[in-house]
C-alpha cells in the first residue's frame, strides 16, 4: 500500500492544480432534443474596500437572482469558503484526519491565530429591501427567504459583509510562499447553484467548486501602490483618492470572480493575432533563472491557447491572465493562479494545464464537487496533448502516465468508482489516481472505443452544445452517440460508474485458430494484430455486440463478440506465429502480460 501510495502521489503532484464576445450568451434556458434545459442566472455588483495592513476588507454587495427553474424557493444559500481557515472548520478536521494528509494543508490551520484565519462575517441581509434570517454554518450561509421566489421571478438580495484574508494554505490567502501578497480567490459570499438536483451547497472541505452563471460588476479600492490583476475588464483608469485606488471591473457571463495583488508585480501583455490581449503578472524580485522563464511564457501561452481553441472551440473572452499566486495552480474566470519559481518546462506544463481548465469545467461548468473527473481528467486529457503538441519530440502516446497511474489505482485494491464525492474519497492520492488518470483516460479509451476522428468531433459538438451550460457525465457519452451512431451507454456505465476492469487475454493460438478469454467484467471492442509463420501482419477488428456498430478502420472487421461469452474463437487466413491485443496501448487493459503470444 505504501508503495502505491508514493507512486501516485508523484502521479498526482505531475498534475497539481490540480474569439469573440458575441459568442458570450445567454444559457439559461435552451431547449434540447430530449427536454428543457433550464439554469439559474445571478448578477453580482460589490464595492470592496481593503486594508493591506491588517489584511482586513468591507463588502458590499448587490445580487440580482433570476429563477429560471420550474421551482417555488423558500431558500438560498451561499458559500462563505474563506471560513474553512479557521481551526477546527470541516477542512482543518479533514485535512488532520484523513489517512493520507495533503502536505500543503496538514495541521496549519489548527495553528492559525485570530489575526491569520480567514472569515467571511455576514452583517445584514435583505431580500428585495426587506431584512432576512440568516444563520452561518461552517463555510456556508443558510438564508431562509421571508417570501418564496417564485419561478421566472428576480429578486435582489443586498448585503454588507466583513472578511479577513487568511494566511495562505490553500489556493486562496496573503503572503503566499513566493511572497505573493494577496491571491484572492472564492473570497466573496457567492450564492450556491440550484438546478434540477436541488441546491448545491456543500461545505468547502478539500477541494473543487460550482457557481451559478452571470455578470460582475466589482468595484476594488485598494493602497495606491497595488497592482491588480484577474477575472473581468478594467473599465478606465483607477480612480485615485487617499493613498487608494478603486479599480472597477466588469466580467460577462461567468460564474466566478477571482483577482490578485501585489505591490512588486511586473505587468506583461501580449496580444494574440485575432485572439485575446494575454496578461502576465509575476514577482519582479524572483531570481533572473525565473524571471527569464516567464518572459518566455507569452508565446507559449498563445501556442496553447490557439490549440485549444483549435481543438476543443473558440476561446470568447477578449482577455485571459497567468498570475503568480496560490500554492501550484488552479483555474478561475478568465485566469489562473500559478507558483512561478519553477523551470521553464514546469511553468509551460502548469499553465497547458489550468489554462485547459478554461474550457473544461469554466466553459463547460460541470460540477467539480460531483464529478471531479470531468474537470481534471477531460483537461488532462487535452493539456497533455497540447504540452505534446509544443515539443519537438513528440510522444506516440502523450496519455501513458495517464494510462499508468490509472492502471495502477485499478490494481491497487483501493479504487473508488468515480460517482465518488470529491471530499469523499479515502485517500487524497485516490482521488488524484481517479480525476486526474481515469479521467484522462476516459476521453482517450474513448477514442479507442469510437475512432479519434469521432472522439475530436465530440469534444467539439459537446463544447458547441453545452458551453455556458452545465454538462453532466452522461452528455459526454450522448454526445458521441449522436456523432456516431453507437450504443455507449455500456462504456459510460462500467468506467464511470463501477470499478470493473478491463482484462483481455490471448488464451491459445493452435495452427491459425486464435482464442481469446475475457478476464476482466468491463466488455471492449477488441483490436488485433497477428503476425504471420512467413512473416506478414494483419490487423483484425472484433466489434462489441452491445456497441451495434464498428469505428472507421482498415482492419479486418470479422464477427461481433458477445459479452456475456468469455471466449472468443476465430480461424486466420494463414498459420499463426504471434498475436498482440491493443498495440496501441490505447485500451486500458489492467494486465497487459496476458495480451500477447508468441512475442519476446
């Protein structure tokens, strides 16, 4: 155990995280070939003043809420994440208790004193000018409404509020260990989504997020000497009074609002041919080794922003930010938050990554505390494709640690299916193992299973149908469904949703007839390749009778494979010397040992 442990917690550190406007639209309610879809819409305007000396700001926030949904509210709820820096919160518990504690967090907020932990303290609440019950639990404001929102009603909560800004330890907080002094993140009380599984008002505890679409509008009065930077469009130059400046940023459709600050930011731009104005904001006192690094990033960051909007759809936003903060990286609106002491290949890595994150969970805003896998994996999957697309020496395979740490976790008796919580999971490096590798692997075993062709139509059909929207697990699969024409629902069932494996072996081969056993529960359409007694190879392709149809292929396509019969037999053109299931190593067989004959 200890030994898998330490494999995928290397795995998981290789992945810490971790156009145009007029494409910015309206995703509330869009009807779709099977029903009506429907999402709530917020719209956010806060004035915020903050004291850098104490650490230390004043809210005030105006939020219209528009109820989209078919359902009388009787009440709302926000997150109030900075909270969970306190000793003693849901997180500080966890992260002591847990059997494998994450090193950034371990015991520190336990030791936090009154003036290092972070707190959001709700002062009034009103509901369309009228004061409302309110009670904090933990990271979570409950809010029971005096009169009930009724469906296609807006309504318009006001609130002040006071917060601290804790001592960095996770993502969000001041004087980060590269001497950042404020990475401001999930630092506003934001109001929790609603859609047709109820509300979503989880407790911040490890890790990931969900967040209602709509406009910021954010007023931010800060010491003179700041500069800022992240979600949102500058409107004019800060107003300056009394050593303060008060910078005024709007974001269109979002659903999230994240900035940071510092007084020794360099601020670097680079504007993409017919592409967003990139921002860069980085430490002016990191060594020349850095400092040279993320002077090279621009360019690469344009490399990778085009792939994306090559590969997965259009980029819509007029600008995007990498700014040094944090604690690794992690994705926002419109920006991320990376460490920046790091080498010029970790620092491109990080940035294909969260930068992926962009479409995968912010564009496509799955929920991150259901469906980890969505998030993590899909941008796994297409930020290692990117980072290969960048090199000069490309991998074959650019998934293979992905397959790797998966295979492993498969293995490793401690797997938990990815229906999984993502606060739900045993072990941190599970959980890592699971979003991270098996997500990854999901898209690329897709491939397998439908064609790459077919797999580079869905992720586009599935970002044109479902950005701005938000995508559960079961859209992916739908999607490629209707780009080909095929019963998916048997691979989504068995890898999303079980931990059955995937175990294939070649069983016997006697003069041309080939025998193969199914050993593993999950079922797989089967590629072949036999090598011939004079020397010449065929590629043979077993279809899935449950999948009712084959994926483009060159092979030769002999009878379908039923899956409740665990052997297979068939009769080859000539005399058998050796045969190999999956060359490509595409397909995540759990025991590749047994799946070849004949060979050294």
């Amino acid at each position: 155990m200890k030994k898998f442990l330490v494999y995928l917690y290397a795995i998981s550190i290789m992945f810490s995280c971790n156009a145009t406007e007029k494409t910015i639209q309206d995703a509330s309610a869009v009807k779709t070939e099977e029903n009506t879809y429907w999402q709530q819409h917020v719209d956010y305007s806060m004035e915020i003043d903050m004291d850098v000396k104490n650490f230390q700001y004043k809210g005030k926030q105006k939020l219209v809420y528009t109820n989209n949904s078919p359902d009388i509210l009787n009440r709302v709820y926000y997150h109030l994440y900075f909270n969970a820096f306190q000793p003693g919160s849901e997180m500080d518990v966890r992260s002591r208790t847990i059997k494998d504690p994450s090193p950034k967090i371990a015991d520190r907020i336990s030791k936090l004193q009154p003036n290092e932990i972070g707190y959001i303290k709700v002062n009034t609440l009103k509901q369309n000018g009228t004061s409302i019950a309110y009670e904090t639990v933990g990271t979570v404001l409950e809010v029971k409404l005096n009169k009930p929102i009724q469906p296609g009603e807006k309504v318009t909560f006001d609130m002040d509020f006071d917060a601290q800004v804790p001592v960095q330890i996770r993502r969000s907080g001041r004087n980060n260990k590269e001497g950042v002094a404020l990475s401001m993140t999930q630092w506003y009380p934001k109001l929790a989504e609603y859609d047709d599984e109820g509300w979503h008002a989880d407790p911040y505890i490890a890790r990931e997020f969900h967040g209602v679409w709509g406009d910021f509008d954010v007023k931010l009065t800060i010491d003179k000497d700041y500069i800022v930077g992240g979600t949102g469009y500058l409107q004019g130059e800060p107003i300056k009074k009394s050593g303060k400046k008060t910078h005024h940023f709007k974001a269109p459709n979002v659903h999230d609002f994240t900035w940071a600050a510092d007084p020794d930011f360099i601020h670097d731009t680079f504007q993409m041919p017919n592409g967003p104005l990139l921002h860069f904001y980085y430490k002016k006192d990191l060594e020349q080794k850095y400092l040279d690094n993320w002077k090279k990033l621009p360019a690469e960051t344009a490399k990778l922003m085009d792939f994306f909007s090559t590969q997965v759809g259009q980029y819509p936003y007029k600008q995007y930010s990498v700014i040094q903060g944090g604690d690794g990286g992690m994705e926002y609106a419109m920006c991320t938050l990376i460490t920046g002491k790091r080498n010029f290949g970790s620092l491109v890595g990080v940035t294909a990554h969260e930068l992926a994150h962009t479409w995968f969970q912010f564009l496509l805003a799955s929920n991150e505390t259901k469906h980890e896998w969505m998030d993590e994996g899909f941008t796994s999957y297409i930020s290692e494709l990117a980072v290969n697309y960048l090199k000069e020496n490309k991998k074959t395979n650019p998934l293979t640690s992905s397959y790797k740490g998966y295979i492993a976790l498969a293995n490793s008796g401690y797997e938990q299916p990815l229906t999984t919580h993502s606060d739900r999971y045993q072990f941190n490096q599970v959980y890592g193992a699971a979003a991270y590798n098996k997500g990854a692997v999901f898209l690329a075993q897709l491939g397998y299973v439908i064609g790459a062709d077919n797999l580079e139509k869905t992720i586009k059909k599935y970002f044109n149908d479902f950005s701005f929207k938000h995508p559960k697990p079961f859209d992916i699969i739908r999607t490629a469904e209707r780009i080909t024409d095929f019963e998916l629902d048997w691979y989504f069932i068995d890898f999303a949703q079980t931990t059955n494996t995937i175990d294939y072996s070649v069983s016997a081969v006697e003069g041309k007839t080939i025998t193969l056993e199914r050993i593993g529960l999950m079922p797989m359409p089967i590629d072949l390749t036999v090598t011939y007694t004079d020397g010449t190879t065929e590629d043979f392709y077993i279809p899935l009778q449950m999948m009712r149809g084959e994926k483009p292929t060159s092979a030769t396509i002999i009878k379908d494979w039923a899956w409740a019969m665990p052997n297979y037999s068939f009769e080859a053109k000539k005399p058998v010397k050796s045969v190999e299931i999956d060359a490509s190593q595409m397909m995540a067989d759990v025991n590749r040992k047994n799946n070849v004959y004949g060979l050294n």
